[in-house]
C-alpha cells in the first residue's frame, strides 16, 4: 500500500542528546512536510521541503536540522538546542502537482525528553 | 500566507447534521479550501477540498460562499467516530507552499 511512514511510534531520550526521527514515503510526492504539536495546540511547522536537496525552515525551525538526500525520505533531528522538545512530530508529503491534491500524514511520533 | 479562522470547538448530537464554520477573508483567487480532521493521536487526514463550487464525497459536503470568504464543511450526519479536530486551511495553487494550519475546530458528539 501507498503511504507515509513515521518510526518509530514513541522515543525517550535523555536531554541533551540529538534525536532524529524517520519519514518515508512511497508515494512519490515531491513536497514533504515536518510539524509539531503540543498538547491540546495545533500543527506548527518545522521544516519543509519542495524537492530533493532542498529545505526551507517553517515557523519553528530553531534547534531542529533536516536533510533531503532521497524523494522518498526526509529525515528531522531534534538537536540539544532545541529547549522543549517532548512532543508528538507528525510528517507529511503531498504531490506538487496542480490543482493542489491532498496532503498525506504519518502516524506521529511521541517524542518524550528526561 | 492567507489565513482562516475557526471556532476553538463546538459540540453536536449524534446522528444529526454538523456545520463547521471557516471564514478565510483574505483568499486569493486561485487558493483551494481544504479540510482536514484529527482523531485523537493520530495524524491528520484529508475530508474534502474545492475551489469555488460545492462539492461532496462520502465523508463530507464543502459548501463555499460566493464571494469565498467563508466555507462550511457539512457532515450529515453526525456519529462518535466524528468526534475529531476539523482544520480549514488555504492551498495555493503555485509556488512556494508552507502548508500551514492553525488551531482547528474540535468537535464534541454527545451520544
């Protein structure tokens, strides 16, 4: 099946280490998408990317990195800079096609920090 | 980047028709609305997107105002899988996307 994969579900790590969490996608979407989202608050955008090799920050992209080596991948690292980073990161991919189609979401991450 | 305004929540009795308000004032002429909902620790998932005219699928009915400053996402009829965060947001049509989303409607079924 086509879709958007996030691993894994739930991650502890201690504080100050840098985390990275994987997104991959088979649906060959060019644009993919990394937010963030706080208890009972909306999706806040981290990073974003339109094609390979390419990344632009979103709204919050302070202590976080990414990387777009591959179409199918576009992996986040929650690094030691980032001051409060236990939450739940969702990914998403969309095609660039238009009209504008669906974007599509992973599952999440549940990023907890102790 | 144009944004929209939701209610924070609303609640609905089951089995009855739900209307989900999204005013978008600044829409520009070639932006698409589209609706997404969030069940409780998942992501979230695509309803229904249009440009100016209504349109329908099996989840959901999207009525756009003529002057496409306001939509409505209509759900028919309501059950407890609706219970959900309902998101309206702008897509535009070209160049560099953000896909930003705000806070979201979260809708309440009372059984």
């Amino acid at each position: 099946d086509g879709g958007i994969t996030q691993s894994p579900k739930y991650l502890f790590r201690k504080e100050g280490q840098n985390v990275t969490l994987s997104c991959e996608q088979n649906l060959n979407h060019d644009a993919m998408y990394w937010y963030r989202q706080d208890p009972g608050q909306g999706l806040r955008l981290i990073y974003y990317s339109q094609i390979v090799n390419d990344f632009q920050k979103g709204d919050i992209a302070e202590g976080y990195s990414v990387s777009r080596e591959k179409k199918e991948s576009f992996p986040l690292t929650v690094t030691s800079a980032q001051k409060n980073p236990t939450a739940f990161y969702l990914c998403a991919s969309s095609t660039q096609e238009r009209p504008r189609a669906e974007a599509f979401f992973g599952q999440g991450t549940r990023l907890t920090v102790v | 980047d144009a944004k929209t305004t939701q209610p924070n929540s609303m609640e609905s009795n089951e089995e009855e028709p739900v209307h989900l308000p999204c005013n978008h004032s600044t829409i520009s002429g070639t932006d698409y609305i589209h609706w997404y909902r969030q069940l409780p620790s998942q992501g979230p998932e695509y309803v229904i997107h249009g440009l100016t005219s209504n349109v329908n699928n099996r989840m959901a009915s999207l009525a756009i105002a003529e002057d496409r400053k306001s939509s409505t996402l209509i759900l028919h009829r309501a059950t407890l899988r609706d219970a959900a965060v309902y998101y309206c947001i702008l897509r535009a049509n070209f160049g560099n996307e953000k896909l930003t989303f705000g806070t979201g409607t979260r809708l309440t079924i009372i059984p």
